[in-house]
C-alpha cells in the first residue's frame, strides 16, 4: 500500500496538471458553485424534515434523501480523469491487485465535485443522529455509499469487458429484459411512483436505525452484507478479469461489419453509432421516454407534453453533440488527414449516426402520438424533432472545433464549463419552442412562422457544417492537442 500511496500522490499531480492545461477549472468552479448553492438552499430543510420524521419514527423523507445522494454518487463518479488508470499501464506498477484496485478506486475521489457530494453526503447521515439507533444507522448509510460506488465501478468493468464478448453482451440483455418483464408483472394498478419508492434500496438503511426489535434489525443488515460481499466479489473479478484480459477483438469482423450502410460516408456514420452507443448520455436521454412510454399507456399524453418531452431528450443528449468526433483520439484523427474527404463530410456523417440513435429513441413516443391524436399531430412532432436536431447540430458542430472534448465510453460525455453548456442547451431548444408555441396558437401565419423557423434552421446548420469543416481543417492540430 505504501507504493500505491506513492503512486496516488503522482496521479494527483498528473490529474491537476491535465486540469490547468485545458482550462477544466473553470467548468468545476462552476459545477462547484451551482451545486453549492443548491445545496445550502435546499439541503437544511431537508435536514431537519427528515430528522423529525426519524424521531418519530417515519422513514420518508430520509429514504429519499438517501436516494438522492446514491443518484448523485452515481453521477459524479462517471467523470473520465485522463490519468494513467489504463489496463495496460496498470499492469506495469509492481504491486499486488488488491492495492492496484484500492489504487483505482481512490483515484475516483480526485474531481472536485467528489468532494461535494462527500460532504454533501457527510451532512445528510445527521439526521439519523435523531433515530432509535443512531450509531448503527450511520454505519448503515456509509455502508450503503459503499455499496453505490462498488455497483458503480462494477458495472463500469462489466460493459469494458462486454464490449469485447458478445455472448456476455446478449446475457447482460437478457437478464436485464428479464429484471423488466418481472418488474412489469409485478406491477399493480397503483401509481408507478408507488412502486418506486417500495423498491428503494435505502429503506434498508432506514430500518436499522428505527427498528424496535432485534429481528428487525438482523433482516436488512443481511442484506445490506450479503449484498456488498456480492458487489466486491464482483468489483474484485471485474478489475481482475479486465488487468489481464488479453483476448483481442475480432478485428477482421469489425472490418466488415462497418459495410452495411451505403455511401461513401458509411462506415464513419456507424463508427459514430458504435462511439455514441457506449455514452451514458444516450441512456439517459431514454429514461424521459420510457417514462412517458409508461404514462401513455394508462392516459392520453397531450401534444404539448409530448413534445416538451423531445426537447428534454435532446437537451439530455447536448453533450454527446457538442463532442468532437465520438472517442476519437489525438492519433486516430491522423487518418482524416488521408481520407479523401472534407472535414465537412466528417461532421455530416458524426449528425447522421446521432441522429439515428436519437430518432430511434423518439419512435415510440412519434407513434404512440400518432395512434392517439391522429396524423396532423404526427407531422407537428416530426417538425419539432427536425428542428431541434438541426439547432443542436448547427450549434454543436462549431462548438466541437472551437472547444474540443473526447467521450469515454460507459461514461458522461465531458461537459463544458457551465456558461457554453446553458448556451448549447437553450440556443439548441429555442427553435423547437418556438415551433410549439407558434402550434399553440390559432394565429393565420402559423404554417408561415413553422416554414420560416425550418428554413432558418436548416441554413443554420448548412453554414455549421462549411465553418465547423474548414475550421477542422485548419485547426486539426489543435483539436489533437486538446483531445489528448
């Protein structure tokens, strides 16, 4: 452990070096301040509601308070930190597993926004101070932000090696198909909500510290260790499987996998697919629509709410367009360079491969709202999804030039600092909603105002594509340093 230290203390280096140099200060400062300043506004009277209710013994408030931090610790710890955590580098380090896991997972409190979730976390066990076990309550809760950031890391591990193994692949599919239909059979006629919060894992938590009787302590503390001796068998198989796993792709597949799209830009368009499929951006802009999925088939969504919802999936997914060029790297971007394409080429064929994820996400909201409101809607939620990706394009194509990030995959896509992304995110939207609010109207010039607000977005992006192309072309030097 005394070599791990010693080698922590060179990642730290490294990590804030790579901070300074890229200008990363300025998005944690911001991250910083706007979690900051929700917390001290939000989090007191969360505090002392949940306390009350632990004295009396309820459990409510803190069971979603617990959750809410098991959110944001799953959140935060999907940062890629650009130091020498690697398969390959990790191997080289002359120290047993164990200390090379303890090496990794302490690396993953290196961002500052770790920090405030830690101390964010730190605050939120107070209120058990107030239950009928105080002492083992607490243990309970650190053992259970334990437990979040070995499913975390496991899961992480798992889609690394899955990546490589397609029968895991369809296994990790079915089973999680499986998980579904059960959780679908299950459920009863009462309101999804419901059923949410009986299944929230911190009630374990909760009932350690209000329970009454031994009995009633012994049941959820089993749980909670039998769960996380699971989780560290898992996390320790996972971390060791992907050290010295060297089983090489099939590459030879891959080369013609990449075939079945037509044209000349087909293979990058699906290369784009493969690089964005592995983002947790994308998964996440598809909680909305099964959410909504879900409360379509109990009651009549309306075009407004249906239509919100696509711009909060396209919202969710602006840092995956504001990305340069999937999980390129400074070395892979060399081969455009002998392509004979355009840098304009390039970013048309990164828009198609999202824009056949993000449609693919949208289809079942487009056809559920064409089943229940008929054709006319159908054509409107098509317009509102043509602009927004077109706004979100346009915008995110120069922003990929001008202030380049690589995703990681089975991670968030890197965000920019705080301004640029509120930007991105309203100028991506706007177009959208003003197509909606011009619908709402009953207004003579509606099919006028729809029409101009297409044409301006389609020469939008027309001209993103030739500046953010020359641009490329220009500046491909610098995007390979800043993708480094």
């Amino acid at each position: 452990m005394a070599r791990a230290s010693l080698i922590f203390r060179y990642q730290w280096r490294a990590f804030w070096r790579r901070v300074l140099r890229t200008g990363r200060v300025k998005f944690y400062l911001s991250v910083l301040a706007l979690l900051g300043w929700i917390t001290a506004g939000a989090l007191p009277d969360r505090l002392s509601r949940a306390a009350g209710e632990l004295a009396a013994g309820q459990t409510a408030s803190m069971d979603r308070l617990l959750l809410v931090l098991c959110l944001l610790w799953l959140v935060v710890l999907g940062e890629h930190l650009n130091v020498s955590l690697s398969n390959d580098r990790l191997r080289r380090f002359p120290i047993s597993v164990r200390s090379l896991l303890a090496l990794k997972l302490s690396s993953l409190f290196l961002p500052p926004p770790v920090w405030l979730v830690t101390s964010v976390s730190a605050f939120g066990l107070s209120p058990l101070l107030s239950a009928r076990h105080p002492l083992l309550g607490s243990l309970a809760a650190l053992f259970f932000f334990a437990l979040t950031i070995g499913v975390r890391v496991s899961v992480s591990q798992l889609l690394d090696i899955a990546r490589r193994r397609r029968r895991l692949r369809f296994a990790a599919a079915a089973f999680g198909a499986a998980v579904l239909a059960v959780a679908a059979l299950q459920h009863d006629a009462g309101p999804l909500s419901a059923s949410l919060i009986a299944a929230n894992p911190a009630t374990l938590v909760t009932t350690i510290a209000v329970a009454t009787t031994l009995s009633a302590i012994i049941v959820p503390a089993a749980t909670l260790l039998v769960s996380g001796a699971l989780v560290w068998s898992l996390l320790l198989w996972g971390f060791t499987r992907g050290l010295y796993d060297n089983a090489a792709e099939q590459t030879a597949h891959r080369a013609t996998s990449i075939a079945w799209l037509p044209g000349r830009l087909g293979p990058l368009v699906q290369k784009e697919q493969r690089s964005i499929r592995t983002v947790l951006d994308f998964w996440v802009g598809l909680l909305p629509v099964l959410a909504a999925v879900a409360l379509a088939l109990s009651t009549s969504l309306s075009s407004t709410v249906r239509q919100t919802i696509f711009v909060i999936v396209c919202a969710l997914n602006a840092n995956v367009t504001l990305n340069c060029l999937g999980l390129d790297r400074p070395a892979g971007l060399t081969r455009y360079l002998i392509l004979p394409i355009r840098g304009k080429d390039l970013f048309l064929a990164k828009n198609v491969g999202v824009t056949v994820l993000v449609t693919l996400q949208l289809t079942i909201l487009v056809a559920i709202g064409a089943w229940q409101s008929g054709a006319t809607q159908l054509g409107a939620d098509i317009v509102v999804v043509t602009v927004l990706l077109l706004a979100h394009f346009a915008w995110g194509n120069v922003v990929s030039v001008f202030e380049p990030r690589r995703a990681e995959p089975h991670r968030f896509a890197p965000s920019a600092d705080l301004l640029t992304s509120l930007m991105s995110v309203l100028i991506g939207s706007a177009p959208a909603v003003a197509v909606i609010v011009v619908l709402r109207s009953d207004s003579r010039a509606t099919a006028s105002a729809i029409a101009g607000i297409v044409l301006l977005s389609v020469f939008a992006y027309y001209s993103s594509l030739r500046l953010a192309g020359g641009s490329f072309e220009r500046r491909i030097e610098f995007v390979s340093r800043r993708l480094g």
